[in-house]
C-alpha cells in the first residue's frame, strides 16, 4: 500500500473543513470513509490500476462528516513514467 495524501478540498466535500479536521484525515487510508458495499469494486479497480496500468473510473458513496453517504467519482492514473498514482474526486449530485 502506498501512502494517500488527501488535498483539502476533496476532504472538504466530505465535510471535514477546519485545519484540525483536515490534519486528522489528511493521510486516511483511501477507502476508510468509503462504504462497505462499494469497497471490494474499489479495490479492484486499484488492483488493475496499480498491475495493469489501467485507468480507474468509479462512484462510490463516501460517508461525510455529518453522516449520509455522497455519491463520489473517482478518477485514477499512473503516468508513463510510472509515478505515483494521481486521484480525482469529484461529488455526483445528491446524496444518498
């Protein structure tokens, strides 16, 4: 496993907005918030993404700080010089 480094304004779509929140989660494992159902997907796409260089694209629902889950898009690629791995996150309308 590799080490995440969560920008701040992906944990502020979680909810997670004062600097004390955002030192806490800044390093959180990637599918610590993400819930039960969708983990075993997200790992397998981190698995073909890591192995066989193939882009990530998948919705998960990620629990926000005050509770529902949002419906997140994750975007992943390695680049050609095999660096290391760069996420997108993005919220999908709603929640859930």
């Amino acid at each position: 496993k590799g080490v995440v480094e969560w920008r701040d304004e992906a944990l502020a779509f979680l909810g997670l907005t004062s600097p004390l929140e955002q030192n806490i989660y800044r390093y959180m494992v990637l599918d610590d918030r993400v819930h039960v159902d969708d983990q075993s997907a997200l790992r397998a796409g981190l698995f073909k993404l890591h192995e066989q260089k193939i882009p990530l694209h998948i919705q998960v629902r990620m629990k926000s700080k005050t509770g529902p889950y949002l419906l997140m898009h994750l975007d992943g690629e390695v680049n050609a010089a095999n660096q290391p791995m760069i996420f997108e996150l993005r919220q999908e309308l709603g929640s859930l």
